[in-house]
C-alpha cells in the first residue's frame, strides 16, 4: 500500500443520470438511444433513429417524470452520495486532498464536463467508481468508454469494475429488507428483488456477466438476512424491458403474477439500483403498486435505495481504498468470476 501523503486524490462516481425538467426529458432520451451500447447500430443510422425514438418517447416520458416533480432525483442523491462519500474518505487518507466528482452518461454533468473538472484539479491518483453494483456492457462498460475517450488530464487512473458483493453494499440491502419485513408481520409475503433487465442476447453473445453477478448479489443478500435469523421466499426479476427483443425474465410483473397466484405479498427490492429515479419511484412505486393491487398482492412494500446509508457509503469508501492499492481494473470484493468475455478485468492483475 502508498504510504505517501499529500496526494491530490480524484474519485469519480459513474451513473447514468436523468432529465432535470421537462425540457430536458428530450435531448436525455437522445444521448441514451445514441449510445452504441444501447443500440449496437452504425452511428449513421443510429443517430436518427435515436432522434426519432426520443421524440416518440417524450411525452410518455415527460408523463412519468412529471410524477416526481418533473425531473429526475437521480443526480440530487448521487450528489449526497458524493458528499458522503468524500466525508468518510476525510479521516482514512489524512493528509491526501480527496474530492469526490459525479460523471452522468446520459445527462448533465456528462462526462466531458467532468473529465474537464477533474483535469483542473490536477490529481496524482484516480479511483473510477461507478454507482453501478453489477457489471453491465450497457452501463459500466459505457460510462467507462466514455471517461477514457474524454478525459486527458494528470493522475494514474484504478477503476473499479463491479463491487456485486460489497460487504457494506449487502448489509445495507438487508437491513432495510428487514425493516419492511417488519412492517409486513405476520403476512406472508416473497421477497422480489428486482433489477433492470437486459436483453439475452448481451448474455449469451456478448458474454455480459450482469446476469450472473445480479444473482451472486442476490445470493448475499439472502445470506446475510439468514444470520439475522430470517429465512426468507424470494425470487428474481427483471424489470424495464423495451422493444422487440427478448430480456431477461422472468419480469416483475411476472413475479407479482406468480405471488398473486402463490397467495403471497411482496417486498420488492431495487437489487441493481442504488439511488431512486424513475425505475424506482414511478415503476415499482406506481405501475407495479397498482398491478399488485390489481391482482390481490398485499402487502405490496418496496425497499428504498440505499442511498447514503453509513454502511453503503463505507463499502464505497472500502472500494476507494482498495483501488488506491492497486493499479488496472478489478472488483472490489467477491461475486466477480472474471471469465465472461466482456469482463474489463481479463488479464489484470488483480493482486497488483
């Protein structure tokens, strides 16, 4: 490990962010269709597809944000989670000046606004960091590409590619899993955990390890409620789906279907989700909450996102630490095998 001090330390937290007003809704549904990740099409027919899907799109869209006030809350708690973060990193590296940035995929700040910013800052070390628990070619793998054609700045860069099993990141799902359990009672209920799905052809093709890694999380997670003394009935789902092509199943309402027909409520957990937007306040919250009642699911609870919760935000602080002992990419913590095609990690020495 560095013993030196004095460092200029630069940690940069990845989401894919969200729209801040209604104006805004528009131009972030463009960034997101035009992402090669997103639509794996040639940039010349996938630009005006993108723009033609994003205007389709936006007034249903506009619709759901308007739900929540008119924008995203997404950027709001990654900012928290960022000043979080930085606080608990103060007292582990005296000495070294440690700031904590937000880089948005899809909206502002972009990444090349805070490529720039970072670059002003000048750091010795970077731990790249993204806000994503499991590893997906559709959002790590994007936000990262993006950082690496932007940024042009000073310091030696770690990433940390997927952190599925975080130790922090685990017992914060948990407790807040028992909290709605407790709320349920003596009601029967199935624990859904529910992540945003992908299409199976990133799994089966691309050698995309999310699939794998949403259930290593899962598996955790269900651990750890089991020496808490709580043995519960879950399952997993996916949630999101767009277009023609076939996800990742079964989806959430298919879950919900499966707990109406089993006699069962449900407390459904954002499993791949750390802060709340749309997935989470619109589609779990109303969509979903007004299928359960329809088909008889009650109670119908839903775990927050983590948020700030101390003990998430020290797994983040953990992941920092341990990219700073390194150099390269690699997991932080277990639930990484490392062996699927589109693992960034392949090759590195994770002991450097």
């Amino acid at each position: 490990m560095r013993t030196l001090t004095g460092r200029r330390i630069a940690v940069v937290l990845f989401n894919l962010g969200g729209p801040d007003d209604q104006a805004s809704v528009r131009p972030f549904l463009f960034n997101l269709f035009n992402d090669p990740a997103i639509i794996g099409l040639p940039g010349p027919v996938r630009t005006p597809l993108a723009r033609l899907i994003s205007a389709r799109r936006e007034k249903a869209a506009q619709a759901n944000y308007a739900l929540m006030g008119g924008g995203s809350p997404l950027l709001p708690e990654t900012r928290k989670q960022a000043t979080a973060l930085q606080q608990a990193l103060a007292p582990r590296l005296p000495g070294d000046e440690v700031r904590v940035f937000v880089a948005m995929r899809y909206w502002s700040p972009l990444t090349e606004e805070t490529a720039a910013d970072v670059a002003v800052f000048g750091p010795d070390d970077i731990v790249l960091l993204p806000l994503y628990p499991q590893f997906s070619t559709t959002t790590t793998e994007s936000s990262l590409k993006r950082w690496n054609e932007t940024y042009a700045g000073s310091g030696e860069s770690r990433t940390v590619c997927c952190w599925p099993e975080a130790r922090g990141w685990v017992e914060a799902q948990a407790a807040a899993i028992g909290e709605q359990l407790d709320r349920a009672g003596e009601r029967p209920v199935r624990v859904l955990f529910s992540a945003h799905g992908i299409p199976e052809a990133l799994v089966r093709r691309k050698g995309d390890p999310y699939q794998e890694q949403v259930g290593s999380t899962v598996a955790a997670v269900v651990a750890r409620l089991g020496s808490m003394g709580r043995r519960v009935d879950h399952a997993i789902c996916y949630q999101s789906r767009v277009g023609p092509l076939k996800w990742l199943g079964p989806s959430t309402p298919e879950a919900l279907e499966q707990a109406a027909a089993d006699g069962l409520g449900a407390v459904v957990v954002p499993i791949a989700f750390v802060s709340e937007h749309v997935e989470t306040r619109v589609e779990l919250d109303i969509e979903y909450g007004e299928l359960a009642h329809r088909l008889g699911v009650a109670p119908y609870l839903r775990v927050p996102a983590v948020a700030t919760a101390p003990a998430f935000v020290t797994a983040l602080a953990e992941a920092v630490l341990h990219g700073l002992t390194r150099t390269g990419v690699a997991p932080y913590g277990p639930g990484c095998r490392g062996d699927w095609k589109a693992c960034p990690c392949q090759g590195e020495d994770r002991a450097a």
